[in-house]
C-alpha cells in the first residue's frame, strides 16, 4: 500500500509515519508539505491513499482533497484535524476516513486496515 500525507511535518508527524509503517505491507509513506507538489504526486505516484492535514492557519486541507476530487482522482482520503467539528466537512468533501488530533496508535492502525479492505489488499497476518 502507497500512502502520501499531506502535513507540515510538526506535531506528531514522525510518529504517524511510524505508526504506518508498524502497518505492514506499507510500500511508501511520504510527507508532502505543500498542496502544488502533493497534487502532482497524487497524480503521477497513484497512491492507494491519502491523508490530508486539515484546520491550520494557512494549510489548504479541504481545498486540496476538493482539488484531487475535481481532478477526477478517486483514490481514498482521510482528513486529519484538530477540531471535531471537521469531521463534517470532511465527509461532505468526499473522504473515506477522519481522524482527530492529536491521533491515536490504534485508530490509525485501523484506519489503514478499512482503507485496505475497500483497496482488497489482504490485512497482515498475525
């Protein structure tokens, strides 16, 4: 499984790395910390998932999952923000997943495991 993370890189980040790489079958998980360059990774790499930073002064969170919409890329999003009341937001932008900072080790572990189930990569063993 591909995964680009759109984030600018503070706050915990390392550790979401770490988390999907605990995963298993994780092939790649890049930070990308500006919309331009995300959008064209996202169209060039083919991940099978994105997750995308959202609610920080300045950071095109919603805008950018609208942007891989438009563009007519389908691949899965999760939207990932410090305020609840996103969760809204991010649904009505079309992503398959929110999750609420600061993340837990666990609900991400989970939400690489539905991301995999709609992809039909087969969960890890064990």
């Amino acid at each position: 499984m591909r995964i680009l993370l759109l984030d600018d890189g503070v706050d915990g980040t390392d550790k979401l790395l770490e988390w999907f790489s605990e995963c298993g079958d994780i092939e790649m998980a890049s930070i990308i910390k500006t919309k331009e360059l995300f959008l064209e990774r996202a169209a060039t790499e083919k991940p099978d998932a994105v997750f995308i930073h959202t609610g920080r002064q300045g950071f095109p969170g919603f805008k950018t999952g609208e942007a891989l919409r438009a563009a007519g890329n389908r691949v899965p999003i999760v939207f990932l923000s410090d305020e609840k009341k996103s969760a809204l937001n991010a649904f009505d932008a079309g992503a398959e997943g929110f999750l609420l900072c600061p993340v837990e080790k666990g609900k991400v572990k989970k939400c690489v495991e539905n991301l995999k189930k709609c992809a039909n990569i087969p969960a890890e063993n064990g």
